[in-house]
C-alpha cells in the first residue's frame, strides 16, 4: 500500500474516534440526588471536588415534595421542590406535568442547575408503581377499591 493512502486512513479514523468521544462526553447525562447535588453546590470545590456546574445536564430523581406544588395554567409554569428525605431541591419547570406527576409522587427530571438557585427541568419523567392490583370481587366494595388504587388516593 502507498503510504499516502496509509496517512488518509489515519486521518480518518483519528476524525472518527474524535466525534465519536464528542459526542459519547456531550450527551452524557448524570443522575443525582437532592442530597448530592445539593452538597455538590453548597459544599465549596476543594471540599468535594465538583460543583453544578450551570447549564451542565444533570438527572435529578427524588420525591415530590408535599405543599411545594405550584401550577399556573396560563402560563405553563411549574415550580415544586424534589426530595430525597434528606434534602430538597427547587425545580422550575415550563410546561405541562406529565398525567402521574403529583405530590408525594416520585419524578425524575432533566435538567441544568441555574446559577439563581434553581434546578432549570427540561423534562419531566413521573414514575409509577409496576404493580396492578385488580380487586378479587365484584362486589360494591371490590369497585371501590379498583377506583381508589386508579385514583392514586392510596398514594
């Protein structure tokens, strides 16, 4: 083989392999907790070594808070604070919550840390239980029970 067609291919593979780890870095998207993205940006760099950084994607999974719910239709706002029992993050959202989103309801959300305060959700993911407990009876009672676990009430 000549040696510039040797060059050309090394060329090329070294321009793949970059855009390939480019593109594998960019999209990579942590998953946190309130507690530890809450120490990431209270806690100072050279104590924990990493900070938010503002407008780096970030998943961030918790329990919605009760009483943090705030929903303005008019303006498609939405504001609530996730919680993992230990901390709690503010999360500001623009759009429509998902139809199993709900306080006390667990919720993953995509995102960026703003450098307000805030955790800026692009996205908003409500998780569910697996689980489907059809009533054994068809009774008045059994009915009522299928309408409550649909419900969410025993949430």
């Amino acid at each position: 083989m000549k040696p510039k067609f040797l060059v050309g291919a090394l060329v090329i593979a070294v321009a793949l392999a970059y855009m390939i780890y480019a593109g594998v870095t960019q999209s990579a998207v942590y998953f946190v907790t309130p507690s530890e993205l809450g120490a990431m940006y209270f806690v100072t760099p050279s104590e924990l070594g990493a900070t938010p950084v503002a407008g780096k994607a970030y998943r961030l999974g918790g329990m919605v808070e009760r009483g943090s719910l705030r929903w303005e239709p008019h303006t498609l706002s939405l504001t609530f604070a996730l919680s993992d029992g230990r901390a709690a993050v503010p999360v500001r959202h623009t759009g429509a919550p998902p139809d199993l989103f709900g306080e006390g309801r667990g919720a993953v959300v995509e995102g960026s840390w703003s450098p307000e305060g805030y955790f800026r959700a692009t996205h908003i993911m409500a998780k569910h239980s697996e689980e489907y407990k059809a009533p054994h009876d068809t009774s008045q009672a059994g009915v009522k029970e299928l309408m409550r676990t649909l419900s969410g009430a025993d949430r």
